[in-house]
C-alpha cells in the first residue's frame, strides 16, 4: 500500500512538472507576440486620436490615449525583462515551470487592454458615422490580431476580445433601434467567430509543441543510444554483437584474440554457438569439472535470462570477465573483460594480507610486551612516588632537624662568644699568662666562624624548603655599602688586599628589600672575594641603575680565578673545587648557594663569570621594580639598614650573627668553597 502511494506521488510530481513545463511554453508563445501587440496597439490608438481628435473633447481623448500607452509600454518592459533573463540563463539549465496563476496574470493585462480599446464605445456620441466605421474597424482589427497572436494563452485572446467587443454590442442593442440591434448581432457574431479562431489558433500551437516535445524526446534518445554504442564499440576489451538469432554483426580483434579464435572463423552471420565451440574453453572443462555444453548454456544465456557476470579462467592462462545486454532491436551486445592482471593482483593481495597477518601477531605480541612494560613503569613510577614522599618527609625532618640544632647550637656558641669576649676584654682583672689572650681570641673567632656556619645551613635549608618570607621595607643601599665596607675592611687589610667602591652614591636608589637579607649579599660576595684574591689584589664593588632601569651590584676580584665549566658547580650547596682544599681557604661551600638563593628571592638574577688567574666577577641584577626614590647616609633622618638603625640591630640578632668585627663575615663562603 506504501509502494503504491509512492508510486502514486511520485507519478503526480512528474505530472505537475510536465504541466509547468507545458505552461512556460504558452506562456514564451504569447510573449514572443508581445512586442507585435503593443506596437500594433501604439500605432492605433494614435491613428485613432489623430482621426478623431477635433469631435472628442480633448481630456477624454487624451486620458484614453495616455492608459493604452501606458499599458503597451508596461508590456513592452516586462517582454524585455523576460528576454534578458532568458539570455542570462545557460543552455544547460532546465528552465523552471510556470504556475496556472502565471497564466491568469497575462490574461488579466490582455483583459486590460480589451477594456480600455472597448472604452472608446464612450466616444460614439461625439463621432460621425465615417469616424464611428473608422473606430469600429480598428477594434475589430485589434480583435482578430489577438485571436492570432494570444491564441498561445486562449483565456487572454478570449478576454482581449470579449473586452474590446462586448462594449459596443451592449451599446448598440441599447440604442433600440434596427440598424443598431443589426450591429449588435454582428459584433456578437464576430465576437463568436474569433473565440473559434482562438480555439483553432491555440489547438495548432499546442500541436506544434507536443511535435517539438517529441522530436527532442527522439533526438535525445538517438543521441543515447549513439553514446552507449560509441562507448561499447570503442571499448579495449572484447566485444561483439549479435542479431536476435545469435549471429555475428560486429566485433572487434580484441574478442577474436581473447577466446583464440582463427580469423577465417570470424565473419558476419557466424554463429554464437560455433564461435564458442571453437574458442578457448574454460578451464573447469577443460578438467571435467563441467561440459562445454553447459558452459556454451551459460554463455547464450547471458544478457537474456541472466543478467550477472560469469568470471572464469580460460584454458590458454586468462581470466574472463563476461558481460552480456540486450539491445532495443532484440540484439546481443557482448563484452569480454580480461582480467588476468587484477587476479594476479588478487594473489598478490592476498599474499600480502597473509603477511600483514603475521606482522599484525608480532605488534600483538609487542602491544602484549608494551603492556607488561607499561605496567612496570607504572610499579617504578609508584615506588619513585613514595621515594619522593620519603624524600620529601626527611627534607622536612631534615628542617626540623636543622632548627633544632641550630637553636641548641647557637645558645652555647653565644655563650662561648660572650664570655670568651669578656675574657678577652678582661672585664673581672687580667688572666696571668699572656698566651691565655691569644687562646681567647682564638676561641672567640672560631665560635664567631662556627655560628655563622650554623646560620648559613639554617638559612639555605628555609630557602629550600620554600619557608624563608622577606621582610621588605625601604633599604638605603649607600649605608649598606659603607657598612659592609667598614665590617670588611679589617679582613682586606690583614689580607693586603685593596677593597674599593665605585659609582656615584647619590644616584643610587632606594630600594624595597629586606635589608638584613640584602647586607648578607654584599658581605658574602664581598668576603667571598677576598678570601680568593692573593695579597696585592684588588676587589672593587660598583652599583649601578635605578631610575626605571634594573640595579645592578657587581664584584669583581683579581683573585684565583676558576673555569667557566666549574661554575655551575661552587653555585650548589657544599661543593668545593679540589683546587680550593687547602686550610688558606675555609669555609663549607655555603655563600654562593645561599647568595644566589637570596638575590632570586628578591626578584633578581646572578650571573658568575671567571677564568683561571684573572679572578672571578659577580653580578647580582635586580628588577627595576625595586627602586622607589633616593637616600644617603648623610640624611638626618637614617635610613633603614644603617648600622645604627634599631631595625638593623634587631634583624642582625634575628639571624643570630655578631657583625661586629670583620672575622664574624670572613667565612661567610664563596667561590671555590
């Protein structure tokens, strides 16, 4: 029942598509006659004013001469829309169908026009009777020219001519009298005689264009089957055809080579049967699988009652692919496909999937391996995990540990410093021997040297451990510099080494960091220098920057010197070159780890260059972001981070290192420690 409908809507859609198709044909007829009617229509209408242009009061005259006008020229630009649009369109392209109301709308202007020809019955009071003949013969003109020209679109020629006509019948019979009812009947008769000649007109265009429709269904059809023959009798592959009866018409030496036929065999009206007799037979009659008999069955059969392709192997090595169709004259067209190098290919394939089968088991095999892989990555990955927990908890046990230490360490140690202090000072009364003030000082330094070891572990374990917190505030770095130089200056004149500061102090900014933090720097890097610079050296400490630009502090030394390649390796904590163990030389490899810590706690970088024997230069670079405005230490009001400053004091006892005399930062580290 589905089907049905289908069939049924599929069969009213081509019947509508037929029907538009049909229309736009009428509807091209009636405007190819347009550019006729609304000439025809012009020249009229003029000859009709000019005719009676001094009886008809002139705005009447003019009003109806200006509507006719305006209608034809109206037409006129549609007929010309319509042939630039068709120009436009590719010859290719179907045109689209018309609807009815296409048709309707045409016939409404054809109507138009008839009403307005037909009004000019409004001018008959004013007419002679010469004037009234004159009107009456060019409407009755312009009636039969619409019977012959609208004929395309019957319902417009009716309306035109019921339009122009009727008018003057209904007014002549309202006269009353005999010759005017006498005109009536005729105008009717006309009237009558030209719808026939409508229908006739109409009838002989519809039959033109069914004849047009059929002959292009012919040409299209010949041109098919031309293409279909052309394709088949120029195809490289065997091919011959054969008439209703099974004989040959025409074939080709593909077919005659590919069955191995002899060429006295091959000729018009050779049987089918014969030809396949005496060819190549297959190869399964050739083993007895089957008959010739059957096979030649099967061959005549094709194309007729079994429209599939046979493929087979022949017994001179080819494979045959073969194909058979009917004709529309009853003929046989066959067509024999060689095929032996896509079986080939086929093996060939085949060997190859075989192959890809095998290769397919090893990437198993491997996924498999892969697999077993994969899951020992993630048992290592998991053991790693808790290594690093481990790592992570001794790391913390290591801080704790550190701290404690430290505190249990320093309380013994400052009271070693201070009382060894107070001895040395002889506070209570001299010790007696003299050779006990040189075993105090020594006791104090050592003490001094090992709580400033202590601090220094203390300070990197915090770093590491991500807990240190910057106590920023505006730091004067002039005061920091001339405090650090007077610290040091003992330890550079012991050394006989010269220390000296470059660069102008009153350019040089303010700046937010932590000013206990930042004197460690400079004391490090400082200390770091000359304990590398042999006697007669130089270190020299220059600032620069500031002012929107980045500050820079560098120390530079005409010390020891190392190799490019062991930098990286005195900037790890508690690595010392093997050039560096000598007792000239103490310290645990603490100062440039925990500088280099520090100065990126701030913000900054530290870059360390050096050769051996043309000392080492350190460049500590801060962001320009620090600096917020300018100080000295001669301003009344002291900067923090002054030696002075209770705010310096109290942090300097928060670290828990005694700056008070140069030997508390002469091993603070550096360089080759």
């Amino acid at each position: 029942m589905a089907s049905r409908d289908v069939q049924g809507e599929g069969l009213l859609s081509r019947l509508t598509a037929e029907d538009g198709q049909l229309r736009r044909q009428q509807l091209e007829g009636f405007a190819r006659h347009t550019p006729i009617n609304a000439t025809v229509s012009l020249v009229n209408s003029l000859i009709a004013v000019v005719m009676i242009w001094d009886t008809v009061p002139k705005p009447m005259l003019l009003t109806w001469l200006g509507l006719i006008w305006l209608s034809a020229l109206y037409r006129l630009q549609r007929w010309h829309h319509w042939r630039s649009r068709t120009a436009a369109r590719p010859e290719q392209q179907q045109p689209k169908g018309v609807r009815r109301a296409t048709l309707h709308k045409a016939a409404a202007w054809s109507a138009l026009a008839g009403v307005l020809w037909g009004a000019s019955v409004t001018f008959d009071p004013y007419l002679g009777p010469d004037q009234r003949l004159l009107v009456m013969i060019l409407i009755a003109a312009m009636a039969a020219g619409a019977a012959t020209t609208l004929g395309a679109i019957p319902l417009a020629a009716a309306a035109f001519i019921a339009a122009s006509i009727l008018p003057w019948a209904g007014y002549f019979a309202w006269l009353g009298d005999g010759v005017h009812i006498a005109l009536a009947c005729f105008a009717l008769i006309m009237t009558f005689a030209m719808l026939i000649s409508t229908s006739i007109v109409h009838g002989s265009f519809m039959e033109a264009v069914r004849a047009r429709r059929q002959n292009a269904a012919l040409v299209g059809q010949i041109r098919e089957e031309r293409s279909d023959w052309l394709e088949i009798s120029d195809t490289s592959e065997a091919f011959a055809l054969f008439d209703d009866k099974d004989r040959l018409l025409l074939w080709n030496e593909n077919y005659r080579r590919i069955l191995s036929l002899p060429k006295d065999q091959l000729h018009r009206g050779a049987e089918r049967r014969e030809l396949l007799q005496r060819g190549a037979a297959p190869v399964s009659v050739v083993r007895g699988e089957e008959s010739v008999d059957d096979w030649i069955e099967r061959q005549l059969k094709l194309g007729k009652e079994d429209r599939s392709a046979q493929i087979e192997q022949l017994s001179n090595g080819r494979w045959l692919k073969s194909i058979a169709r009917e004709t529309g004259r009853g003929h046989t067209a066959v067509v024999h496909v060689d095929i032996t190098e896509l079986k080939q290919r086929e093996s060939e394939l085949l060997a190859t999937q075989e192959e890809l089968r095998l290769q397919s088991q090893e990437v198993q095999r491997a996924y498999d391996q892969l697999g077993q892989q994969h899951r020992r990555i993630e048992e290592t990955t998991t053991e790693l995990r808790r290594a690093r927990d481990s790592a992570m908890e001794a790391n913390r046990a290591k801080t704790e540990f550190l701290a404690n230490m430290s505190h249990e360490l320093r309380t013994p140690l400052n009271a070693v410093i201070g009382f060894s202090d107070l001895m040395a000072r002889e506070a209570f009364g001299p010790l007696g021997d003299a050779r006990y003030g040189g075993y105090i000082r020594h006791i104090h330094d050592s003490g001094e040297h090992l709580l400033n070891l202590i601090n220094d572990l203390l300070d990197l374990s915090i770093i590491e451990a991500g807990e240190l917190k910057l106590i920023e505030e505006p730091v004067d770095v002039a005061a920091i510099v001339q405090l650090c130089t007077e610290l040091l200056g003992n330890q550079a004149a012991h050394a006989e080494v010269t220390l000296t500061v470059t660069g102008n102090q009153a350019d040089w900014p303010r700046l937010r960091a932590d000013a206990t933090k930042l004197r460690q720097i400079v004391l490090n890097l400082l200390s770091n220098a000359i304990k590398f610079t042999p006697a007669g050296g130089s270190v020299s400490l220059n600032l620069s920057g500031g002012g929107g630009q980045p500050f820079t502090i560098t120390v530079a030394d005409t010390g020891i010197g190392m190799r490019p390649e062991d930098i990286p390796t005195v900037l790890e904590p508690f690595r010392r070159l093997s050039s560096a163990h000598d007792a000239a030389y103490q310290g645990a490899g603490l100062g440039l780890p925990l500088t280099k810590a520090l100065v990126e706690l701030h913000g900054g970088d530290m870059t360390v260059t050096s050769a051996p024997g043309q000392g080492t230069r350190v460049v500590v670079t801060l962001p320009a972001a620090v600096a917020v405005g300018h100080g000295s230490v001669t301003e009344e009001t002291e900067a923090p981070g002054s030696p002075d400053s209770p705010k310096s004091t109290d942090a300097s006892k928060s670290t828990g290192k005694a700056a008070a005399t140069p030997s508390a930062t002469a091993s603070a580290g550096g360089s080759g420690t």
